[in-house]
C-alpha cells in the first residue's frame, strides 16, 4: 500500500529510524510507572476525582500506545523485508563521487570517504563492495 511504500522510501533515504519507535516506548513506560503509582496511592487511600480521572485516561492511553508500538514493530518489520526482497542494487558514478554522501544499496548503506571517479559501488556477501566503471 502507498503508506507501506512511502516508509519503505523513506527508511531507504535514511529519513526514518527507529526513533518514532524509541520515543513511544519511553512514552509508553512512563504511562505504566504514573499508572503503578496512582494505583498504590489507591489501595492506600481513596483517590480525589481529578487523580481517578488520570488513572483511567493514562490506562486508555497505554493500550492505544502499546497498539501503536505494535503497528510501528510490525511495519518495520515489512520495511526491512520489502528492502530484502529487492534485486541487488549497483551504483555508478561516471563523474564524480564526494566525501560525505552516503551511498544505499538494500539495507546496507555506506558513506564516501574520498572524491571518486569512475567507479561502481555493488552488494557482495552483505557488503557494498567498489569495482571499477570503464
């Protein structure tokens, strides 16, 4: 699907990471200690208002964020299949190649290190391998 796609670009360029993935789990852990605590404080004593209304919203929130992190576990997972299952990429630079852009085949990536010139940079034994373009 065009969601599917747009992400599989994305992680391709670099663009997306598991930063979305990491942010929510923080997320998610915090919820489940607020929640822990009002809990105590609840078997302790009876809770005002306001805190029972925070307890049932952080509990609403925390199974929609573990669905969430389960959607993003799960589209990762396609991404990173989707990238597998692609023909083996090769990549020619005729000109020149700069220090610094960051080269992309599958799931491997690679950063140039040096100006190159003529050459084909190509996936061999899960490497990006550099052969020479004549």
């Amino acid at each position: 699907d065009a969601y599917l796609d747009t992400r599989v670009s994305l992680f391709a360029q670099g663009l997306w990471s598991d930063d979305e993935l990491t942010a929510l789990v923080q997320t998610i852990e915090k919820s489940k200690k607020a929640i822990k605590l009002l809990k105590e404080m609840e078997q302790i004593r009876d809770l005002p208002p306001d805190k029972k209304e925070l307890l049932l919203s952080l509990t609403r929130s925390s199974f929609r964020q573990e669905w969430q992190r389960e959607q993003l576990i799960r589209a990762k997972f396609e991404i990173e299949s989707k990238l597998n299952d692609l023909p083996r990429g090769r990549i020619k630079i005729r000109l020149k190649g700069y220090p610094g852009v960051k080269l992309t085949i599958g799931t491997r990536t690679k950063r140039l290190m040096e100006e190159v010139s003529y050459a084909l940079y190509y996936l061999k034994d899960n490497e990006i391998r550099l052969g020479t373009l004549r």
